[in-house]
C-alpha cells in the first residue's frame, strides 16, 4: 500500500487496469465500435460523397457545354432561316424575274439612261448563259456607244448606282472619229431565275 501512495512511485498498468476496469471496459468497447463506425460507414460515405461532387461538377460543366452548342445550333439555324428568307427575297424583288424581264432591264432602262445623259447608242449584242449546278442564268450584253468624258463618266456612274441588279463587267474607252467623243464598249450583265422544265 506505502507503494501506491509514495512519491515518486511508480504503480503497474497492470494493477491500474484491474482497478478500473468497470470504467476501462465500457470506453474500450465505445472506441472499439467508434473505430469500426469510422471504417466501416464515415471513411466510404466521405468518399461517396466527394465521388459525387467530382460527378456533380462534371455533370454541371457538360451541362454548361451543351447550353452553349445549343446556343451555338439556335444561332446558326436562326441565321440560316434568316439567309433563306434573304435569299428568296433576293430572287423575288432584286433579279429580274424571268428573261424578258432581264432584256427589258438591259435594253430599255439602259438605253433610256444613255439617252437622258447625251450618250449615244450604236449598236448592242445579247447572249443568254445557263450557269450549271445553279437555278440561275446569266444575260450578257455588249453595247457600243459614244458621248463626251463628262457625259460617259455620269452614265456609268448611272449605271453602277441602279437600284437593279447590273453588273458592269467591263468597260473600254477609246477616241472616237470627233475630237470630243469618246467610243465606250461596256459590257453588263444581270442574273434572272431559270425556269427550266422538270422532267
């Protein structure tokens, strides 16, 4: 007993555990199935848990990837429906409607322009051109005229500010027969919607 009470003294674990043991016994068994609780249940749910916010995260990145190609899609299918109501607008109020009506736009318009601006019109050829793989064809024409430098050059600037759709492919001065006039080949062309039959 001197021994358990002295200064100094040491007393075995063994003796501490048998003095005890009704408190020890019970504290074991509580960190035993403490510990187990932890292995068994906390360790794999924390690794679930952070398993599912990897997935989580992976699943909202997809999901912010997809919102935007869906985006992407609308615009280009709001832009491709945009440019086929262009297009058909094009094709109805720009091009001539048919041929006839490319002739008239070539011959009567342009000649009545010459006229109002003093340029005088010699002579012209047309030749229609179909254009594959393409539902429109081309008219050319080729005119010869004359008129003074002033007058020339406000005719074609005329010419390339028409609200119609003509095209000045090329255009060749050279000096005419008077000192003051010049001779202008221009050639011009316009597109029209081919109707060709379906068979």
């Amino acid at each position: 007993m001197r021994a358990l009470f002295a200064v100094g003294g040491e007393v075995p674990l063994a003796r501490v555990i048998a003095d005890h043991r009704r408190v020890l016994v019970p504290l074991g068994a509580l960190l035993a199935i403490n510990i187990g609780v932890l292995l068994l249940l906390v360790l794999p749910l924390r690794a679930s848990v952070e398993s599912g916010g990897t997935r989580a995260q992976v699943s909202s990145q997809a999901l912010t990837e997809a919102r935007a190609e869906l985006a992407a899609a609308e615009a280009t299918r709001t832009g491709q429906a945009q440019a086929t109501r262009d297009l058909e607008r094009f094709y109805s109020e720009v091009l001539p409607a048919n041929m006839s009506a490319a002739q008239r736009l070539t011959h009567s318009k342009l000649s009545l322009l010459a006229r109002s601006h003093d340029v005088v019109f010699r002579q012209s050829s047309t030749s229609p051109e179909i254009a594959r793989g393409s539902s429109l064809e081309r008219l050319v024409v080729n005119y010869n005229l004359s008129g003074d430098w002033e007058d020339v050059q406000q005719f074609i600037h005329a010419v390339e500010t028409l609200p119609d759709f003509v095209i000045i492919d090329n255009v060749a001065l050279s000096e005419g027969g008077d000192a003051n006039m010049l001779s202008l080949s221009l050639a011009v062309s316009t597109y029209y919607r081919a109707r060709r039959d379906v068979r």
